[in-house]
C-alpha cells in the first residue's frame, strides 16, 4: 500500500545532525561543483544511483546547499523495513504495482504542484557506477507532463578512491535543463532526453575526477 511522506521536525532535526557527522567520519572529502543558485522550490531533482550512500547524500545536499523542503521516493519494502524515513521526507514505490506506481508518480507530480522539491533515483535501482546507458525509467516524464513547470535538474555523484584512506565524494548539480528541449515531446523521448543529459553531466564528472581537475570544486 502507498505510503505518503510524514514530516517530523524533530525527526528531521535529528537526522541532520548524525548524517552530518556520519558522512564527515566515512569520507575523506565531499566536493561539490553547483551553480550560484539552486531553484528551490518546484523542482525535480535526478540522482544517478551506484551506492549505498547515495540516499544519505540526497539528505546532506538538501541540508547544506538547497535548503528546500525535500521529499524523495523509497521502495515500498525499504520504506516497511525503516518507516522512521517517512519522517524525514520519504515516500514508497512498487514498481511491481501499477496502482502503487501511478500513486507514487501522482503524489511526486502534486508535492512539486505545491512548491516542494523532489529527488529521484529514475534508474529505479542501485546500478554499477559505470554502468551505461543508465536506462532511466519513464514515470519521471509522467511526473513532469503532470506538472509542466518544474524545474528538472540533473544531480550526478561520483565516488572515488585517491590518494587517501577513505573515499572522496564528488557531486555535480546542473542547471535546470530547458523545457524547450523536452516539452513538446512525447514520454518515451522525453525519458530519453534526460537520460542523455543527465548521463553527459556524470561523464564530464568522471572525466574531471581522472584527470585530477578539481578547479571547480568547494567543499562542503
């Protein structure tokens, strides 16, 4: 059965805290590379999936750089195993359910008719970091044809392994990508034109991470 999110600020104020602490113990650096401002409000954010972490640093990003009031798409049998995460802001998803499905793609389309964000996973699952295509699914273009004045942004993680211990975390967030290039286009195209962009944002991330570019990166 769907789940909606059930903020808790306490919960929240919580969480904040120990993923804070909890990232800094587990990684050497966290090095963003954003633009001056992040829309805030209305918008669509899309996160490559490879790690375990990644949901931590979905939480982290909203805490430290967007500051928006956040909600993010949870499988159902997660969602069961942990509920605490409905305080914080997540909602459940069965694929395997096309009731749940439309429920969850609904409910995403009205938190962002309403001014909320909302990040997603569209490969649907934890996927090799270099794995391609990326294969998104197309419940994200059912979500933004719901709600045709999103902001779509792409989010791209890359983890890597240096000179140190531990791992550092490299995070590009993009522009919002212009809705002249996908609006009048039909679902399937329109998954595919944000597979493409958001697949070019991770492949240039990658390429600066090799070559050792970190010019454009504060940390966070």
């Amino acid at each position: 059965m769907f789940k909606p999110s059930h903020k808790r600020p306490v919960i929240e104020w919580g969480f904040t805290r120990f993923n804070r602490m909890f990232l800094k113990k587990h990684f050497n650096r966290i090095l963003l590379d954003a633009p001056e401002t992040v829309p805030k409000e209305n918008t669509l954010f899309l996160i490559n999936h490879s790690a375990w972490w990644d949901p931590l640093f979905i939480f982290y990003l909203n805490d430290q750089v967007v500051h928006s009031d956040g909600h993010g798409m949870m499988h159902e049998e997660g969602l069961q195993k942990f509920p605490f995460f409905r305080s914080i802001g997540a909602f459940s998803i069965n694929n395997k359910s096309r009731k749940h499905l439309m429920e969850s793609l609904t409910y995403s389309a009205d938190l962002l008719a309403s001014g909320k964000t909302v990040w997603i996973f569209p490969q649907g699952a934890e996927q090799p970091l270099e794995k391609r295509p990326l294969e998104f699914f197309s419940g994200i273009s059912y979500i933004v044809q719901k709600a045709p004045h999103v902001h779509v942004v792409p989010v791209s993680i890359y983890y890597a392994l240096e000179h140190e211990r531990k791992p550092n975390a490299y995070i590009t967030i993009g522009e919002p990508l212009p809705q002249e290039g996908y609006a009048k286009l039909n679902r399937k195209s329109m998954t595919h034109y944000f597979e493409t962009a958001a697949t070019k944002q991770l492949d240039e991330l990658r390429a600066r991470v090799i070559q050792e570019d970190h010019e454009v990166f504060r940390p966070i």
